[in-house]
C-alpha cells in the first residue's frame, strides 16, 4: 500500500466531482468547506478529509489555502473503518506534512517520493484518530498539545472555547470522552515516553517538560499509568 502525494492550492471557488481512487486531503494552510459521505463540515490544519473511491463529493477552499493530497488504491483499515468524513489529525502527522511539502516543492526525486508516501501510510496507519470535534473543542485541544510543561486553569480553556466552565467541561467529556484533567495527563504521559525512549534527556528535564517540578511526583504518575516507573526505561 502506498500513496502518491502532492501539494495542491485550488484555482476555483468551489467544485463537485468524483474519481475511481481513495482520497486524503490534508490542509497545510488555509480551510476547505467540503461535504462528502453525507456530512458537510470545514477542515482546516490539524485534520484530515476522507473521500473514498466513487464518493462524489463537494469543496470551497478558502482563497491562498494549500493543501496535501494523497491518492490511494487501498485506504489504512482504520480510516476505512472510520464513519467520520473528517478527522483530526496529532501535531507529529501535521508536521510531517510540512515535511512532505517541503521536501516536494523543493525537488522532483522518482527515489524518494515513493518513500515519502510509504511513511505517510504507515505513519497514518498506527494511528488512533479522533473524530473532528467541535471548532471549540478543537482550539482546547490545540492549547493543551502546544505546551505540554504549562497546566492552564480550566477557566483559561473556557475562554479559549468562548464557553462557561460547565459547558466546557460538558462538552469536552462529549466530544473526547475524557475530561480536560484525563486527556492532560495522556497527552504528557505518551510525550514523557516517547522522550525516555528516544532521546538522553535526563528523567528530571523530561518532567519539566511535561509539566511536574517534582520528580517524584512525574515517577509516581508514570507508574501508575504505565505499571512501571520511567526509570525501567532508562535500564541497559
């Protein structure tokens, strides 16, 4: 499975057509209003459309917007299982997308390109999407990610969603099924691992990066998460 990418910037107001292979379309700047499976929505960086092969389908970029397209033969099992026509994406798939377009606008290279839609697969492959939460809920989750070593008051988030504490905290838990507390602590803790696994930071600069001062505190959240603490990472 493989995917042949490219970077577009659409000419026209709107179009409707439809094509014999599977679709992503990535913004990288810019938004797109496109409805396709039935649901009609607006993408904008940080997600991912999903069109698959035969699906007519509807769009209106915005003026100056670029955008990553990958057409497909086949489509990852756990977007072709997926009911939601846009999804969001995690900071490290958007920023290999810069990457992509980077490495695309700067050379035509018939070796490496094939190489870059072979990682973008397995790269989406091992994914655990999200449904495209409310634009509301979107920015939330966009400040908790952008920071992790920072722990905004749930009153800072409701400004950011122009929400009352009690709305956001409903619709948070609607829209990710945790609350704001439990998705702060995944995120940090799956940063926290990936940083013991892959780089030599010390245990204690990794939990100042993730937002605990203390050591022992970080030690004990980690454990309790993972089953082990984090210096079992660090062994050998």
């Amino acid at each position: 499975m493989s995917a042949r990418l490219s970077i577009r910037s659409y000419a026209f107001h709107s179009d409707k057509h439809q094509h014999d292979y599977h679709q992503l379309v990535l913004p990288l700047a810019g938004s797109i209003d496109i409805e396709t499976l039935g649901q009609r929505g607006r993408a904008a960086p940080g997600s991912c459309v999903i069109i698959p092969a035969g699906q007519s389908h509807w769009f209106a970029p915005d003026p100056d917007a670029s955008f990553l397209v990958a057409d497909l033969t086949l489509l990852p099992v756990n977007l072709l299982c997926s009911d939601q026509a846009i999804i969001r994406i995690s900071p490290a798939v958007q920023a290999f997308c810069t990457f992509v377009q980077q490495q695309l606008e700067h050379q035509v290279s018939p070796e490496l390109e094939p190489q870059l839609g072979d990682w973008f697969i397995r790269l989406l492959s091992e994914q655990s999407f999200l449904h495209s939460h409310d634009s509301r809920i979107s920015r939330v989750l966009n400040h908790l990610e952008k920071d992790l070593s920072r722990s905004p008051s749930l009153a800072e988030l409701a400004e950011i969603a122009c929400l009352s504490l009690s709305q956001l905290k409903t619709l948070f838990k609607k829209q990710t099924g945790r609350t704001v507390g439990q998705q702060l602590l995944r995120l940090r803790m799956e940063k926290a691992r990936a940083l013991l696994l892959h780089t030599d930071y010390p245990i204690g600069i990794i939990a100042q990066q993730v937002g605990y001062r203390d050591l022992s505190t970080f030690s004990h959240r980690f454990s309790c998460h993972y089953g082990h603490p984090p210096s079992q990472l660090r062994l050998g």
